[in-house]
C-alpha cells in the first residue's frame, strides 16, 4: 500500500507565497540573526552538500520505487520515469538525478543538488507530456537557483536560532544535530510567486525546446484545478493536493496566453 510522504503538508508545486522565513521570527530574534549571520557563513559546497544529505534522508524514509523493485507496480513507475526524466539527466548543463517516492500525495519537488522526486500519484493523473511539464517546473528550481537560496535562508536561520550570539557551529554541525529535521526543512522550502512563475516559464521554454507541444503544462495545471474543484470539500484530500491554493487557474491561464500571443508572433 502506498505511504503517505513523510513530509505531508508541504506544498512543493504550490504557488505559495514567498514565505520568508526571517518574517516568522519575532523582533528579538531578528537582531540575534544578524548577529549571527555575520558569525556564520554558508557557502556554495556546504549547501550542496546539505542538499545531498536532506534528499538522501528523504530517500532512506520514503518507500522508493526502484527498476528492481519486488513489486510490479512500484518497478513500472520507476520505468515510466526512466523513460519520461532519463533523457533530460545532463540537461542545461546540470547533473540531474531522479526517482519515484511510492505515496499517496500528489506531488514532486527539486532539490538544490539537482535531486528530483517524483509522487506515484502525480504520475497516477498525469500524461507523460504533462509529467515532464512538472519536471521542467522543477529542473526550472534548480537552474534558476530558487532551491539553493532557499537552502541557504533556511541554514542561516536555523544557524541563528541554534548558535545565538556565539561564532560555534558549522553547517555540517546543524545538519548533524537533526538530520531528520533539517532534512524536512530544506525540503520544504517555499518559493515566492515570482519564482514560481519564473519556473512556470522555464518549464515552457523546456517542453518547446525538446519538441513538445507546452499546452501539456497547462493542461498538467488544469488537472489540479479540476481536483480542487472535485474534493475541494475534502479536507483530507484537499491536504494531499498540491493544488489547494488558489492559484492554479491563474497558471492556466499564463500558460495558455503566452501559447496564443507565440501563436500570433
Ligand atoms: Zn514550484
């Protein structure tokens, strides 16, 4: 039976908007955060290298569906992704890797070191073309750098909240100090609706570069208006969907008006 992701409620595809973790915190905090941040520093390595630490927890506590998976439904997801995702793994100079998470959210999410996840639901109610159009959207976080910002907000943060007023601690130390927790956290990471929109048109630009017909984004997007429309009233179904924020039409839309204005051109 399918699992439900060990991070439910996290709304990776969502339109959310920009969350900033810094606004959370109270205006003591807020102060011992620039003590800190100028204390603590993230580079580039230590953020990748926490990216590949969070997915690999990720990895380790949900059900993967692997080419030799024992049961045949769970290696048929990992073929159809092989087949939609395997010839994109080198694309636009990043070094992309891929697997399916066998549970009952609908979803997907990128992380900064290029790791993509994909939900055997989602694939349950998308076409390929549409699946790829989610890919894109995701491969669109990544190379735009939205994760690795995000990354960074997030470990400086806890940084902040973690080593108050003392210079102690590395991002090898936070990560170590809670994997499970950091792991979920940078997972969870939102991004604004600028971003959001900016991996919307990355994805457009990818499905039009390899000769697909970018109406399959829109139509991926109306799949979750339609959900929302149907179970909107489920609570414990609207949670699952990636789509229960009001923006999914809006995105429709975007789509569908940037296909008629190249139309035009
Ligand atoms: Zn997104």
């Amino acid at each position: 039976m399918k699992k439900i992701l060990l991070t439910a409620a996290v709304v990776f595809l969502g339109m959310t908007t920009a969350q900033a973790q810094f606004g959370k915190l109270g205006g003591k905090k807020v102060e011992a955060l620039t003590t800190a941040v100028s204390a603590f520093t993230v580079s580039d390595a230590e953020i990748q290298q926490s990216a590949r630490e969070a997915v690999k927890w990720m990895d380790e506590n949900n059900p993967v569906c692997e080419l030799n998976s024992k049961q045949k439904d769970m290696r048929e997801y990992a073929e159809r992704l092989e087949r939609i995702f395997g010839p994109y793994k080198n694309y636009d100079g990043l070094d992309l890797n891929y697997k399916v998470y066998y549970v009952t959210d609908i979803n997907a999410f990128a992380c900064a070191d290029g790791s993509v996840r994909v939900f055997s639901s989602l694939m349950d109610i998308m076409t390929d073309d549409e699946l790829l159009g989610i890919i894109g959207h995701e491969i669109g976080h990544v190379k735009l750098e939205h994760t690795k910002n995000a990354y960074k907000q997030i470990l400086l943060t806890e940084a902040a909240a973690k080593y108050v007023g003392s210079t102690k601690g590395t991002v090898a130390d936070l990560m170590n100090s809670d994997l499970g927790g950091m792991s979920q956290k940078l997972m969870g990471a939102s991004f604004s609706r600028k971003q959001e929109t900016d991996s919307d048109d990355y994805s457009y630009k990818f499905l039009v570069s390899n000769g697909k017909n970018p109406q399959a984004l829109a139509d991926g997007f109306q799949k979750f208006v339609d959900m929302e429309k149907e179970y909107g009233a489920d609570k414990s179904l609207g949670a699952k969907m990636s789509s229960s924020h009001p923006d999914s039409e809006k995105r429709v839309k975007r789509v569908e008006d940037k296909i008629k204005k190249e139309a035009k051109k």
